[in-house]
C-alpha cells in the first residue's frame, strides 16, 4: 500500500453498504496478525490478509480494487477458522471480488477471473466439470496457451480428462440455482448477465480508460462471472 495517509474521503459508501449487509464484519478485526500468519497464499499477496480486513473496514475502495490478494486468495478459509472475532475473512475476499467486477474495475489477476467465469460456464452447461471444455475455454479467455500444457496432457495421458461430458440428471436445477444468483445479483444493483456474479465479457481483453477499471466502452458492464466460491461451487 502506499505511504500516503488515508483520509476519510477514501471510503467508499457503496463498499460500506455491500459489506454491512453481507453480515461480515471486518470493523471486529483487532488487528492480531493470526490471519495473515496462518495464510498459505500470504507470501504472494501484495497487501497482508489483516490489511485486507482493515481497508475493507474503513471501506477504502481502490487499494482494494488494484490488490492482487483479493483474487489469489483461494478460499480455503484458513484465516476465518484462525480469526478470534469470527470474521469471515474468505467470505469477505469473495465480497471484494464480485463488487470488483460490479463496478467494473479490470482484475488485477486476470486470468484467475476468467478460470472463475470458466468454471461456472462449464457447471452451468453440464452441471459438473467437464475438464476439456473448462481447458480450452480458459485458454481462449485468458490467452495463456502454453502454461500449464504438460500438466494437461500428463492428466489426459493418465485418463484423468475425459473427452465426454458426464451432465447430471436434473439440469434444471442448476439453471435454477444460476437464475436465483443473478436475480439477487440485479436486487443489488449489478448489471445482467447469465452467470452468477457478471455479465459477459472477455477478462483477459477487459481493459478501462482510466485506472485500471472498465468503462462504458469495455466488453462487459457488470463483471465477468462470479468467483466460484459460495455460489456454484469452488473454482
Ligand atoms: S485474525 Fe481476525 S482479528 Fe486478527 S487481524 Fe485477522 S481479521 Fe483481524
Ligand atoms: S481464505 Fe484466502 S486469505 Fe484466507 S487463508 Fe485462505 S487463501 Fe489466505
């Protein structure tokens, strides 16, 4: 974060509002580190979990918005087992991951977007992974084309892809559970879209005008996808 004191115009209203009425309450963080230290992801964060808390708390919106952390945090809720106060710190990453894509700022990890948009795509279309499809359209929408290949074909050499599809029965209820999240995305002022958590648009070619968010000229107004976490299941 940089040097340069926060002063109480930097609170965000609307982050404010979205985080009270989330139920998570980062303003209970004393500020004790356990977070941070129990983090398994902590070293490649660019601002510490327990300051994630804290910007989150005073809703301090762009540092947030700009921080790598909030979209390598895997979800693996560690740091909300570890907190003394019961704040549900992974929840409040997956918060701070869809109001990013909301209010169109570009993520600052890309890729990890368009793996989250991907893997709901997919759980949409059949229900469960079909890994090839989430393979191939990741890689079209992120434009990363070489890496991680020879972990790929290692697995499709050991069987572990599938070239077929295995839908569940009842599609319908997934449909429903994806209309039900964007119906309660749109209550919340997002815009539309047919996943949960955005609307379409390419990740990886996401680009804005100023500051690192999109603007009414980029390719997708309210996000682009949800992160999987809590809503069709963990990317
Ligand atoms: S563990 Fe809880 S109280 Fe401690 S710094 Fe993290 S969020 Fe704050
Ligand atoms: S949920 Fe995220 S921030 Fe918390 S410990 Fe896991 S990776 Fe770290």
């Amino acid at each position: 974060m940089s040097a340069r004191a926060l002063s109480l115009n930097d609170a965000s209203r609307e982050l404010l509002r979205a985080i009270r009425a989330s139920g998570i309450s980062p303003q209970d963080c004393y500020q004790c580190g356990r977070c941070s230290s129990g983090c398994p992801i902590q070293p490649h964060f660019d601002l510490k979990t327990m300051a994630v808390v804290k910007l989150a708390a005073l809703g301090v919106e762009r540092p947030l918005m700009r921080s790598r952390a909030i979209w390598l945090c895997a979800g693996c809720e560690t740091c909300t087992t570890r907190c003394p106060n019961d704040i549900d710190i992974a929840g409040l990453m997956d918060l701070l991951r869809e109001y990013s894509l909301r209010r169109g700022y570009r993520p600052a990890e890309p890729r990890i977007a368009a793996f989250h948009r991907t893997y709901l795509d997919v759980i949409r279309h059949w229900g469960r992974v079909f890994e090839v499809e989430l393979f191939a359209v990741y890689k079209l929408r992120s434009r990363d084309f070489l890496g991680d290949l020879g972990m790929g074909m290692k697995m499709f050499m050991q069987g572990k892809l599938g070239l077929r599809p295995h839908r569940i029965r009842d599609r319908s209820a997934i449909r429903l559970i994806y209309r039900q999240a964007r119906a309660a995305r749109e209550a919340h002022g997002g815009a539309g879209g047919d996943e949960p958590g955005g609307g379409r648009g390419d990740v990886a070619g996401a680009r804005g005008p100023h500051d690192g968010r999109r603007g009414a000229g980029g390719d997708g107004a309210g996000g682009d996808g949800a992160t999987g976490r809590g809503e069709a299941g963990q990317a």
